[in-house]
C-alpha cells in the first residue's frame, strides 16, 4: 500500500472508530462530577467536548478535581474503560475474534 493509499485507510479507519461513541459522556464524568468542558446537545441529549480539537491534559470537574483528559485509545490500553462505554464492548469483540485486543485503529 503506498503512502496515499494508506492515508486514505487511516481516515477511513478513523471515522469508523469516531462512530463506535455513543456520546454517553460518562468517560467525561456525565454520570456524577463531570468535566467543566462537557456539553449536552438538547435536542438529542448527547454529549460533547467543548474543546475537542485541544482537550488533552490537565482539566478540572465541576466539583473542582483536577484529572489528566487523555485519548480514549489510552484508556482501552491501560484497561480503564468504564463498562458502560462502547468501546468497552467493542475491545472484547476484538479480543474473542482475534485473541489479541486490537489496536489497528488506534
Ligand atoms: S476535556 Fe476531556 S474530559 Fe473534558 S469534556 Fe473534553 S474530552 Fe471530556
Ligand atoms: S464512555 Fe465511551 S461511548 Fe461514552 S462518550 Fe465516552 S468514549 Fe463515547
């Protein structure tokens, strides 16, 4: 595969993996403290990062903790998903059929 090719894979792979979100928000802390960057669309209810394109590092919670916002890719790996979380199911899908958690999207 020559490198256009392979970009034209990896943009492709890329928003396969965006859609796998439900935009749940509970990685976000929807469920009980959540970030002060956290929106919720009214109309559908969903949720999102107001800061999307700049969220990672160091960020606070309404209830003023402070965490580190990193890529959901590092969760899967450092196996801190939240159950609830789409990925989470998918990362066991990926697991059975390969026996390997499968980080080809990442
Ligand atoms: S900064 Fe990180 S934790 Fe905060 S809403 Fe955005 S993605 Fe979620
Ligand atoms: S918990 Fe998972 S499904 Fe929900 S918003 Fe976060 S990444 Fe998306």
């Amino acid at each position: 595969m020559d490198n256009s090719a392979y970009g034209d894979y990896q943009e492709v792979r890329f928003e396969e993996y965006e859609k796998i979100c439900r935009r749940c928000g509970i990685c976000c802390g929807s469920l009980n403290d959540p970030c002060v960057h956290l929106g919720r669309e009214e109309e559908s209810g969903k949720y999102y990062c107001r800061i999307y394109q700049n969220r990672f590092g160091i960020r606070e919670t309404v209830g003023g903790r402070q965490f580190n916002c990193v890529a959901i890719r590092d969760n899967i790996k450092m196996g801190a998903l939240q159950p609830q979380c789409a990925y989470t199911a998918t990362t066991k899908k990926d697991f059975c059929d390969s026996g390997n958690i499968s980080t080809e999207i990442f």
